[in-house]
C-alpha cells in the first residue's frame, strides 16, 4: 500500500487471501477500517491491530464507497 491524501491504496492483494476472497482489488483505496478512519498506511494497521479477527473496510474504487467484510 502507498500514502495518499486520504486513505491507503491497496497495490496488491495477495490471491488466495482472505482480502481477495471478500473482493478486496488492487488500486482500491481504503478511508476507514472497523470504523476507525484511515489517513495513511501507518492509521490502517493501528486499527488493525485492535482485532484483526473481523474487519469492515470502507473502501472507494472509482465514484463507488462501501464496506467489505474480511474474515
């Protein structure tokens, strides 16, 4: 993932992963995670680590913004 103003840009999803498995997509950029906003890679794995059994992504690809759910 790569810093951008807001949020953190997915570069690659790892096939097989539980990532891909939820439609997670390279260039998806992620702007909140178990509802924590997200400004940079370094806030997405803060939020992360709080419990990373479930995750709800907030994602924005393209004009579309919704949440994936990551098990």
């Amino acid at each position: 993932m790569r810093r951008v103003a807001a949020g953190a840009v997915v570069e690659a999803v790892e096939p097989g992963s539980p990532g891909a498995a939820s439609g997670l997509r390279r260039g998806d950029r992620i702007v909140a995670a178990n509802r924590r906003p997200v400004a940079d890679v370094a806030d997405l794995a803060r939020a992360l680590a709080v419990d990373p059994r479930v995750v709800l992504l907030q994602v924005e690809r393209g004009e579309r913004e919704f949440i994936l759910v990551i098990r």
